[in-house]
C-alpha cells in the first residue's frame, strides 16, 4: 500500500484532546499516513514527546503568533538553545512553523507595526540559521507575508523549504521554484472550496507539490475540524484538477516523498 504523507498538521491540544489524538493515530496508521507534525512553540512540542509517534516526524520551531500578539526576538533567545538540541539529537525532523503572519490578528498595533515586522523577520532568520546549520527541512507560514517570505528564504539560499498553505500571487510562486527547484508548496483540504488553492494546484508543477491537512484548521468543509485523514480526498482532488490518475498521483507523490528523507 501506498504510504501517504500529511505534510502539516497540528496534533496535539488544545486543537485535540488526548482521546481524539489516540483514535486518530490508530486511524492514521490504518490508512498508511505518516504525518509532518508541525509545532508552534516550545510547549507544543513538550506535548508530543509522550506519545509513540514511530511512523511521524516532528517539527519544532516559533510560529510568528506567540501568545496573542507578533513573536518578539527575547521569546527566540529563551528558546534557541531547546531547538538546537532538539534539532541536534534529531527529536524533531525539521523546523516549523516558522515564518511571517502580516495579518491585522497578529499585527494588532497599529503603532508598533513596524516594529513587530521587523521582531518577526529576526525571528524567522534566526531559526532559518539552525536550518542551514543542521540542514533540515522548515515548514514556512507565510500569511498575507507571501513573497517577504520568499525573499528571505532566498536571500540565505534555504534549500529545503515547504511553503504550506500558501495564500500569495501565484507569480511569486513561478518565481521561487524557478529559482529554487527543490522547494514545495503543500495544498490543504480547503482547496475543495477556494479557487485561489485550486488554480494554484493546477499550475504548480507536480515535482514542487506537496499535500497537507493543517489539522485542525483549513478541512474540505468550513467549519468542520480537519484531521489527517482528509488528505487522501484532497489527493483525489488534486488528481482530477491535474487531469492524472489516482495511481499517476501516488506514484508522482512517492518521487517527492523520497526527496524529503534525502
């Protein structure tokens, strides 16, 4: 059987509960997924550590939302050391979610606007540092901060780079896999109900393409939590738009796949 791969997901609390969790790893394996469990602060990745995640891999890293207001570079330096060692010791696969939120939730004073950029993109280089240093993939938020993240991650030549969820123009995602072959970019299940993901999907060669759930959060449909699960719909999905086979899908995935183990 074909062994799938949700390429961002969020499961622990509060987004599920402990029970939820157990029943989905059961469910998870029985489909042969393996999921990218993708943190958003340290605490977070405390959280996983009790569970048996043999066939997963964990992401650790400080989401540019901490704690109801933009992530400053004192919350980094009292977590830099913890996401060495976790990185080091190979605890965590990759760094995430890391990147840039622009949005008014996160930029929520209008005074200091400026300033809580310029926190973020410190915050963002600095864990993209550990990156190249240890040369691990990073799971990139790039929320309504598209192609500031872009420049970044080109300006310190990141290779391995998942841009997940990407809501920019999608001439700047021509732009970077132009420049930067190796990169993704994974689609979640709300593609089913958002044009902008669906016409992105149809144009994103399918050696730069990725699939992922974001569970909880941007499911097949509004309002219903998004698990794991839901990412062999979106496959199928993506499938048709592309106009391949489910097999022709799988086999094209398998070949990305690899190259995340490389």
């Amino acid at each position: 059987m074909t062994r799938h791969i949700d390429t961002h997901c969020h499961l622990y609390q509060p987004y599920f509960e402990d029970d939820e969790i157990s029943e989905l790893l059961e469910s998870i394996e029985d489909q042969s997924i393996t999921c990218f469990i993708v943190t958003e602060s340290i605490n977070d990745f405390k959280k996983l550590l009790p569970y048996k995640l043999t066939h997963h891999k964990l992401f650790v890293g400080l989401h540019p939302f901490q704690n109801g207001a933009s992530v400053s570079i004192e919350t980094f330096m009292s977590s830099k050391s913890i996401i060495i060692d976790w990185i080091s010791s190979h605890t965590a696969f990759g760094i995430g979610e890391i990147g840039l939120d622009f949005t008014p939730k996160t930029l929520n004073n209008p005074q200091l606007l400026d300033f809580h950029k310029d926190q973020q993109i410190q915050v963002f280089r600095e864990q993209l540092k550990i990156a190249i240093e240890f040369n691990v993939w990073v799971s990139v938020h790039s929320r309504q901060a598209g192609h500031y993240a872009i420049e970044i991650l080109q300006d310190l030549k990141i290779k391995k780079v998942i841009l997940h969820a990407f809501d920019g123009k999608y001439k700047y995602v021509q732009s970077a896999i132009k420049n930067n072959p190796t990169w993704f970019f994974s689609i979640p299940g709300s593609i089913k109900r958002d044009l902008k993901t669906q016409n992105m999907a149809r144009l994103l060669p399918i050696s730069n393409l990725l699939i992922e759930s974001d569970a909880p959060a941007l499911g097949p449909l509004k309002n219903v939590k998004a698990t794991p699960l839901d990412i062999i719909g979106t496959r199928d999905y993506i499938a048709e738009l592309k106009g391949m086979s489910k097999l022709e899908m799988d086999q094209a995935m398998e070949l990305n796949h690899a190259r995340l183990f490389i």
